[in-house]
C-alpha cells in the first residue's frame, strides 16, 4: 500500500487542508474508517487503477470531498504528465469528476445540482449557529455540487469569527434534512476585481474537527452566486486557505494550490 500526504487549497506555500492519498489497498469499508480515525486525517482511497475516488473522514465516510479529490488529482496527474483532463468517479454515488491543471493548482469540473430546499423555519440559522438575534445578510438557501449546504450569510468577517455554533444542533438537523452542515460566509472588500469571500464550515461534532476548507461549499455558493469567486478559510483552525472557482457553461469548477507533505512507502492499517 502506498500513501502520499498533500496539502491542498493552501493560500501560500506550506499551508493548506491536508489529505491522505491511498493506493494499492484492498480492505473493506470498516478498515478504511478505523484508518482515517486512526490518522485523525481525510483519506482518500484510489480503486480501480485511480479511475473511483473514495472518501473517508475521521468520523464517517464522505459522497464527495473536494480538497481530497484535489489530493488525488495531484497523484494521478503525476502518473500521466501529458494528459489535460482526467475522469474519475466517486464511489459512493458514482458522480462523474472531471479533473485539470493550471500550472500549481488542480481543479475539479462538477455541475450544480437541483432538489427542493429544506424547510427553513424562522429562527433557524440562529438557533443552529447559537446566535441569538441573528440576522443572516440575505436569504439562507440549500445549494449543492454533489454535497449539500445551508449557507448562511453574515455581515462581516468579524461576526463570522464569533460564531460559536450548536454542532449537535446542527448534526441532528442535517440529518433529517439531507443537508451536509452549515456553511456560513461572508463578503470581503474585493481585490483587483475578483469578488472576494471568507467562510466557516460546520458539520463535525467536535469542534477541533472545523475545516480548514471545503471545496463542496465553495461550489455551492458558486452556484447560488452565479459567478466565480475567491473564497478564504482556514483562519478559524491556523491554516490559510484559498479557494478559487469560476464557472464555464454549465460547469462549475472548483480548484486551488496543491503540494505534496510526505510519501509512505508501506503503511499499516490499525
């Protein structure tokens, strides 16, 4: 078995989200949850000659992780230098991924996808984000590009900062609603023209678990938007990053800085 550690949507050299890269393995869904637990880090495991992308999260397995699928572009990329796309599907559910370079940075092609909004009672985003009197800057809405997301606005960067959400809350909800947790964003002042953005994802129990991007919730807001952005995170848990997406035709692609962290060349699971 073969694993490579890559930092992904990282803002400057060094930071990023990390992920495991796992290739050769043949274990079943039980060993490859007890190894992301064990590793306390996203793993993504490559099936079928690198052609099915499978995700696992320290507490649970995931339909679709874009900073490990970036991950794993970063691998496959490397096993074919000449080729300019690449097509990999993800195990779960089967959605087609359509990946590509840029110099440093891999991006992954998805398509917005429909379904009816979940009932949002008034009062929700402020009793899920425990924030009494909470007034979000515009209508909260459920958008998705293979994993969906209440996304909330808030006024400033300031106010995304103090949130201090009900994370049992905010897990019980999604559940019943299909939703994937909360993303709660707001708007910065724009730089050299590009439409400017900060967010906070919350979907784990544990607090220590917040991510440091998430590349789902960045196309859906993309999505909801209906233009491409530059989206920063990571302040929240020490690591910078930055996550740009733009859209083409029906196509939304969503991309950003990846860099290898290590390789292990044998690997035991626990």
């Amino acid at each position: 078995m073969r694993v490579q550690a890559v930092k992904c949507f990282g803002e400057r050299p060094g930071d990023g989200n990390p992920a495991l890269v796992i290739e050769g393995d043949a274990s079943n869904e039980a060993a490859r949850r007890a190894l992301a637990r064990e590793r306390n880090t996203t793993c993504v495991f490559l099936d079928g000659d690198g052609g099915v992308v499978d995700f696992y999260y320290p507490h649970m397995r995931s339909p679709l992780c874009l900073h490990a699928t970036l991950a794993a572009a970063h691998v496959l990329f490397a096993r074919h230098p000449d080729a300019a796309l690449l097509a990999v599907s993800t195990a779960m559910r089967g959605q087609a991924l359509e990946l590509a370079r840029a110099e440093d940075a891999f991006f992954v092609r998805l398509r917005a996808q429909g379904g009816a909004q979940a009932a949002l009672p008034a009062g929700l985003p402020a009793r899920l984000l425990a924030a009494p009197g909470l007034q979000p800057a515009s209508t909260p809405r459920v958008a998705s590009v293979g994993s969906p997301k209440l996304l909330v606005e808030v006024a400033d960067a300031a106010s995304l900062h103090a949130l201090r959400p009900d994370l049992e809350a905010i897990s019980a909800w999604s559940k019943t609603s299909g939703v994937n947790g909360v993303y709660t964003w707001c708007r910065l002042p724009a730089e050299q023209g590009q439409y400017l953005f900060e967010g906070r994802n919350f979907n784990h129990l544990d607090p220590r678990l917040e991510d440091s991007a998430t590349g789902v919730a960045a196309g859906a807001l993309t999505a909801l938007l209906g233009h491409g952005l530059q989206l920063k995170q990571g302040r929240a848990t020490g690591r910078a990053c930055l996550i740009a997406t733009r859209i083409e035709g029906d196509a939304i692609l969503v991309g950003g800085r990846v860099e290898p962290d290590a390789v292990v060349t044998s690997f035991a699971a626990p």
